[in-house]
C-alpha cells in the first residue's frame, strides 16, 4: 500500500471517529488533541431553541413575497433570528450563546430554508465570543441534514467545517423547533502579527 494510500486510510479512520453523532459528549464543546496540520479539530454539541409563536418569538418575520402566504411552503419569506444555544434539549439548561442571522424559505416544492447565520459563543469558557459562521440550505423536513460552516472569529479564526443538525422536537403549527447541533470543525490557527 503507498504513501497517499495509508494517509488517506488514517484519515478516514480519524473522520469516522469524531463524526458519530451519538458519541456521549463529556462537555458541550472541546478541543480535540487531534490536528490537521497545524490547526486544531474542536467538537461542540448544543441545541438550536427557533421559537417564532410565543410572547417573546426568537425568530420574527421581516419581509414576505405577494405569494408567500398562498404558497405550502412559505416560498419568499425572510426571518430574523437570535436563537438562544444551550448545552441540553432543555430551554433552561445552560446557555452556550446565540445563533444570529437570517434564513429565508427558499423552496418552491419542498420547504427548505437557505440560512446566513453566526453562532456567537457565550459564557465562562474558551470559547466566550468566539463565532463560527454558517452559510448553508436546511431542508427542515428532513430529520437530518449538514450544514457548512464557512469561518468564524476569536478561536475559531480561519474555521471551516461542518454541522450536523437532528430535529430533536418541533411544533410544525406553531413553527417552533429545537434542533440539535453537532459540530466538527478546523479552525484554531492563532493570528498573524501584521508588521507595519
């Protein structure tokens, strides 16, 4: 077996490890002694509270087209969102930080959302405003789906990766969710000193 063969094989085998989704999670995020060259793989777990009807909707509606409300699939509207993140499914479990952004009903066919959003990292931990940034499609139908992660801030400087999101429980009447969010990403390289 060649070279390239037997990296390609001891990626594989590292990609399988941290990829499964129903590995017990130790802490709701953490860095892996794992690396990709010289950046570091980190590993976040949490939960995506989308509430749009209550007293106090964390996702609101801004914009619609003339069409949206005789579509069956919500086709044109605009939502603005800051979602609270937290480590459990519970609402009052502790909070990791916010996902803040926008997504738009982008399906004619078949309800998916194409979403533009920051995870913004809060608390008492490494992590505190540090953001990964997520440009993605969400097919929200589908109990599964991957989103990519495209860059991000602070510790997660240079970040690219992706999500792995599970709907853990939703209201489709009411049009709340919380989904749950496991991360892979590469990031971590420290930034340059600039020279003047």
């Amino acid at each position: 077996m060649g070279v390239m063969a037997v990296l390609v094989l001891q990626f594989s085998l590292v990609v399988m490890v941290f990829v499964t989704p129903t590995q017990a999670h130790a802490k709701w995020g953490e860095t892996l002694p794992y690396k990709m060259g010289k950046e570091k793989v980190t590993r976040l777990h949490f939960y995506v509270h989308d509430t749009i009807s209550s007293e106090n909707p964390t996702a609101v509606r801004v914009a619609e087209a003339p069409t949206t409300n005789a579509s069956s699939t919500l086709f044109g509207a605009l939502l603005m969102m800051d979602d609270p993140l937290t480590e459990g499914p519970d609402p009052n479990s502790k909070l990791v930080g916010r996902a803040q952004g926008m997504y738009g009903l982008a399906g004619q066919k078949e309800m998916s959302l194409i979403m533009a959003i920051s995870l913004v990292f809060t608390g008492d931990d490494k992590f505190n405003g540090s953001t990964l940034s997520v440009l993605t499609r969400n097919a929200v139908t589908h109990t599964e789906r991957e989103f990519s992660i495209v860059g991000g801030t602070g510790l997660f400087r240079f970040a690219r990766g992706f999500i792995e999101a599970k709907t853990y429980s939703t209201n489709a009447a009411a049009g709340n969710s919380i989904i749950e969010y496991s991360v892979i990403g590469v990031g971590h390289r420290p930034m340059p000193t600039p020279t003047l």
